[in-house]
C-alpha cells in the first residue's frame, strides 16, 4: 500500500499536471473477472464482498511486492503498472497461481477466475488512471486470454523469454479490435504440465518410446489374456453387467476367508471384486475389466444383482463398535483451542474399531471410488489422504453397503476417544507404554504407521483413538469451541476450507494423544500421517 | 533376439523415470523467502497478520508437481534444524499452507516468539538446497484491554 501512495503522490509532486504529459514505458497488467455478470446474478453481495477479498489479500499486496502500482480498480478488474517486465509477468502468474489455491474448494461455476493480459507499452500517466494504446492492447490481450491464464504481447516477451523460468507458447498474431497492427500474443505456462504440451522433439522421441513400452506390456496382456481359457473372457466381454457377481467370486474368496471380519454382512451388494490391490492398478489383469465396467454402472448393478447371488464375496466392512449415546464434558483447558470445555450430548452411533486400513481402502480403489490406490502392508492405516479423499471413501461405503456412513464427528470421536473418562488420557493422567503409538510414548516399531490394533483398545473396545494416524472428522475447523453445538452433531458451515483432524498421528509427541486434542488442515490437502475412521448411524 | 532388447531398452525406460525421482527437488538459486509482514524485532498487540513473499518461484497447491513451485509452511518457535530427508512435520508449530495460501492470521501467547518460512514441495518435502527466510523475532504484548 506503501508504495501505492508513493506513486501516486509522487506524480503530484512531480511535474504539474496540466503542463507536459507525463509519459512513460511500463509494463501494464490489465486484469478482469470471467465470467462476472453470471456471478453478480447468482449472488451479488457475496461476489463483491469475495473480489473485494481478492484484491485487498492477494492482488494488491502481490504488486506491492513485486514493485509495481495498482493504478485503478474497476468492478470486476484492475489495472497495474512495473517498471520491470519481468516482475509483471511473475507478479501475474503468482496472481493467477493463488487463485487456483482459492478456488480449489469452490464448486466451479462460483470461482472467481481473472483473465490476465500484459503488455509493454509507452503511457501516459495520471494519478488515477493510465491512457495511451499500450493500455488498450493489454486490455484487448486480456480479451482473448482465457480464464486464469497469463496471456503476454510480444514486446514483453522479447524482455522476459530468458529471464522467467517457464514456458511460453506462441498463439501468433493476433488482430485485436480497433488496433491497427496485429499483435504477437503469447500463452504464459507456468506449470510443467502446461510446458509438456508443446514439449520440443527431443521428448516426443521417448514419450513415442514409452509408448512403445506400454503396446509392449499391453500385447503381452493380451496374449495372456488369449492363453486363459476363452470362455471367460468372452462372458466378460459379452455381459459386463453380470460380470462383477460372476467372475470374482472364485478369485478373491480364499483371501476372504483369511481377512474375516466378525461383522456380519448379510444384504451386501458386492460390486468391488477387488483384485490384488497394491499390485499396479493400471495392469488389465483378468479381473480389471470386470472391476471397471462394475463402478461404470455401480449403482444400477448393484441394486439388482445382490439378490440373486448369495455367492457374492462379502468385502471387508470396516469392523464397526457400537457407542451408547451419553453426555460429556468436551474440551480441556490444556491448549486454547480445546477451550471453552462444554457439555455435550452424544446420541448411540458406531464407530470403527480401527482406523480404515489400506486393504479396505483399496477395495474402494479398486471400485474406482477412491482417488489413489495405496501401497503399504493391508493392515497399516491409510494414511496421505486428504479430507476430501476420506469423505469419497464414507461415501462409498454407504452406497455399496446401503448404511448411513460417514465420519464421525468431532464430538462423536472425543466421547468415543474418552470411552467414558475424564482424564487427561483415557488410561490416566500419566504417560504409559504400549497405550499409544507417538514419538515420546514409548518404543515405536521402525515401521510406521504401525498396523492397526497394535496399541491397548480403551474403555469402549477401541484402538488407536490417539496416536498412530490422525484422523479427520466431519467438522470445520475453527480454532475455538466458542459457540459449539451441544448436541453432538458436527459443527459444519462457515468458510470451510479447512476441517478437524484428531488423535495425533506416530511423529507427533504426547501431547497430541490426549483425547481432547485437536487440530485443522487443508480440506483438499494430504499429508502422510493422516488417516480416518468411519461412523455409523444406527 | 533384436525385440527382446528393445522391449528391454523400452522396459529401462519406462522405469527411469521412477528410478531418477528425487525427493528433495530442487530450487532456482536466487529464490527468496521472506516475511512482508512483520519485521524482525517487531512488537505486536494481540492477533496479527502474517504475510509470506516469495521471489523468482510461485506459490502453488500441496500435490502440484509443477516446476519451481511450493507451498509455505510457518515454524512458530522452533528450534530443530530442517531436516531434508523427511516431510514437514505436521503440529501445532508447523502450520501449513498447502492451499496455496500466502498470509495468515496468528494469535500467539504473550512474550517473544520466532517465526520462519519454509517452503515445501508437492510432498511436502523441503526443496533441495532448503528455501527458507530468515528466522524472524517478535514480541507479542500483553492484550490492550487487560483484565
């Protein structure tokens, strides 16, 4: 802001504004908002309430940074001027890098994305406006740039092809309306993604490599494919409907068998034939196709098949613990999010008796429900996902099994994680090994998570409530309990950009363990030590 | 005999990619790290904002494998050296911006604190040299309106 009141102070100061022009070289970035009147319509207030946000935390202080002045701001743009071409385009794609960050929680017709032009030209300066066809071609640059892309004319290409590292594609000369010459226009590609789509000779030469890899693999597939007997193939082929009941089940039953869990699982529409799943997931083995053209048509298929089949593999169901309802103080005075405590009322629900581990979290991959297949043994934790991926796991769940799961929420966890104490941890108020898996709370194995189950269950039948992974809840995060339901439901609602995690996880120490312990992230973010667990209401 | 090596010299690769993965990647090396707000030494009343800038790499999502992006991480009060090999640890000392955030609003107990920057790669891995700013004193005052 600082030097915004410079420059603009500074030109009063400087030359007499009705005598000689003051004209100089910049680098204009003239920025707008796609697709504004539609976002206007569908909810003005908050719109300009959002824009005013942006240009107040990220557009402002971005040009401040990078030594450039924010001329003007209109309704639904800016207009920025740099002595250096080089910090333009940088502050630009820090712009528009940002935005991808803000917007990545959205639902996509409510972003905000800016289009973004630049261009180098001679201006003529006024303390509150800028004049001259440089402006004009920087606006009519960012006309044709498309939404959250830097679009830069040639002259600035010229200053910074060099100097910034990342690509640029050339979209030729442009005829820009009322601009007498065309004007070289080029797609700034800050990403390598971006790059590799107008990658040099060189890499296509290996990319044409790898394909030849991949027909390699794909023909040897074939052919074993070919070698198997032929007859089921072709049913798999000619009925892919009745495929997922039919094929897997003489596969996957003796690992079943030897991975029982005791929750019974009568009605279970079965579609996940889940074939070895840490093995490589894009490797079509027999049972591949029958896994993908079950998740193409999950919800039909399974609906109508489960009745007929009882031979149908019942996959593994988390092992769920039944909670009575009750009434608890939440929260501690230990650390200050964990204040104020309060009285909350829990209703009966269930809950996993373990963190979700990666062999039932790869059922869901394998179903194509879950975003990643997980290497690591089938009985550590599932860790390195985001809230996002575990709500995608809870949703699976329910639809494949027909019951209400979901995640638990945070209070839910903390009644379930006290299992009826009200000490600091559920074993006491002291530290004790073999209860825990943290960094100060006794031996840890070399490998970590460590498997499920491998630490005391508490008062309610339950592992690892503290320690090992921590697990998201339902709730957003805030960092008070400071008007917190009391009837144990999850505080949703509110700028939800970031949601709870609980229990602490194996790199954290003992203070992270206590059941009233609580911490945010990223919704859309993973790390390695996060995990989950499920809910069930009854 | 001619297919059999191609297939292996196609096979080697495929994996190289794989292989030649490293986990610390690396960093331009005039990148900078830095606090825009507040200064070294400065005092502070009460909740404060804490903005982070970054020069000559961009700020991007936790995840995002693109070339000299990262995303920032706070260190409030500590004092164990970064070490490379592993993640940023994840706690209340470490606040992460994985969203691509790059300001945030902190309340710290009263007294002196330090605050540094790292940087971090889709995996959360420090880049290779470490892109950190320098480790900044502040002293948080008593609240104006104290009991």
């Amino acid at each position: 802001m600082g030097e915004i009141r410079n420059f603009r102070s500074g030109n009063h100061d400087e030359p007499p504004p009705h005598g000689s022009m003051p004209r100089r070289l910049a680098a204009i970035i003239v920025g707008d908002i796609a697709s504004y009147s539609r976002l206007m319509q569908a909810d003005e207030e908050g719109t300009h309430v959002r824009v005013k946000r942006i240009e107040r935390d990220l557009i402002q202080p971005s040009i401040v940074e990078h030594h450039g002045a924010l001329v003007k701001t209109t309704g639904d743009g800016f207009i920025a001027i740099f002595d250096s071409p080089v910090e333009a385009v940088r502050c630009s794609i820090v712009i528009q890098q940002n935005l991808v960050g803000r917007n990545a929680s959205l639902p996509k017709d409510s972003r905000i994305e800016y289009r973004i032009g630049v261009n180098l030209g001679d201006v003529i300066v006024e303390p509150d406006d800028i004049y001259g066809d440089g402006v004009n071609i920087a606006t009519r640059i960012e006309g044709i740039a498309e939404p959250g892309q830097v679009y830069i004319s040639g002259a600035i290409y010229e200053q910074i092809k060099h100097k910034v590292v990342c690509g640029y594609e050339s979209l030729g000369d442009r005829k820009v309306k009322n601009i007498t010459d065309p004007v070289r226009v080029y797609r700034v590609l800050p990403d390598a993604d971006a790059v590799g789509r107008t990658r040099g000779r060189r890499e296509n030469t290996l990319i044409f490599l790898l394909g030849v890899t991949l027909l390699v693999i794909a023909s040897g597939v074939l052919w074993y494919l070919l070698a198997q007997p032929s007859g089921r193939v072709k049913e798999q082929a000619a009925a892919p409907t009745v495929a997922p009941v039919a094929s897997p089940s003489p596969q996957p039953a003796p690992r079943e068998a030897a991975t029982q869990t005791p929750q019974p699982s009568p009605s279970l529409a079965a579609p996940s034939p889940s074939p070895a799943p840490a093995a490589s997931a894009s490797a079509s083995s027999a049972p591949a196709p029958s896994a993908s053209a079950s998740s193409a048509s999950a919800p039909s298929a399974s609906t109508s098949s489960p009745a007929p089949s009882p031979s149908a593999t019942p996959f593994r169901e988390p092992e769920m613990i039944a909670i009575r309802g009750g009434s608890f103080a939440m929260g501690s005075n230990d650390d200050p999010t964990e204040r104020p405590v309060h009285q909350v009322t829990v209703k009966p629900f269930s809950i996993g008796k373990y963190p979700v581990t990666v062999r039932e979290w790869n059922e869901c991959a394998a179903a194509k429900a879950c975003g990643f297949t997980a290497i690591g043994k089938d009985d550590a934790p599932i860790s390195n996902v985001s809230w996002t991926d575990a709500q995608q796991y809870a949703a699976w769940l329910a639809r494949t099994t027909k019951k209400s799961y979901r995640l638990p929420s945070e209070a839910e966890w903390e009644y379930a994680a006290r299992g009826g104490t009200q000490t600091k941890y559920w074993w006491g108020d002291k530290l004790q090994p073999g209860m825990a898996g943290c960094k100060d709370c006794g031996d840890l194995a070399v490998e970590q998570p460590a498997k499920v189950g491998s630490f005391k269950p508490n008062p309610f039948g339950l592992h690892d409530m503290g320690g090992g992974v921590d697990q998201w809840v339902e709730d957003c995060w805030r960092r008070t309990y400071q008007g917190a339901p009391g009837d144990g439901s999850a505080w949703s609602g509110g700028d939800c950009s970031s949601h709870v995690l609980r229990s602490g996880s194996w790199k954290n120490d003992s203070r992270y363990v206590r059941p009233s312990n609580r911490d945010g992230y990223d919704t859309n973010v993973r790390y390695p030590t996060h995990g989950f667990r499920v809910a069930l209401s009854p | 005999m001619q297919i059999i090596r191609c297939a292996a010299l196609a096979m080697a690769l495929a994996l190289l990619p794989g292989v030649a993965y490293p986990q610390g990647k690396t960093a331009p090396k005039d990148t900078k790290l830095y606090f825009i707000t507040p200064r070294d030494g400065q005092k502070v009343r009460g909740a404060f904002w804490v903005r982070f800038g970054l020069r000559n790499m961009g700020v991007t999502h936790a995840g995002d494998e693109y070339q000299n992006a990262g995303h920032h991480h706070l260190l409030v009060d500590v004092n164990d050296p970064i070490d490379p090999k592993e993640p940023i640890p994840q706690d209340k000392s470490h606040l992460h911006f994985g969203a691509g955030q790059t300001e945030t609003q902190l309340e710290l107990p009263p007294g002196t604190h330090t605050l540094q920057l790292v940087l971090g790669d889709a995996k959360h891995y420090p880049f290779e040299p470490p892109v950190v700013s320098d480790k900044i004193t502040i002293r948080v005052r008593q609240p104006a309106s104290a009991r």
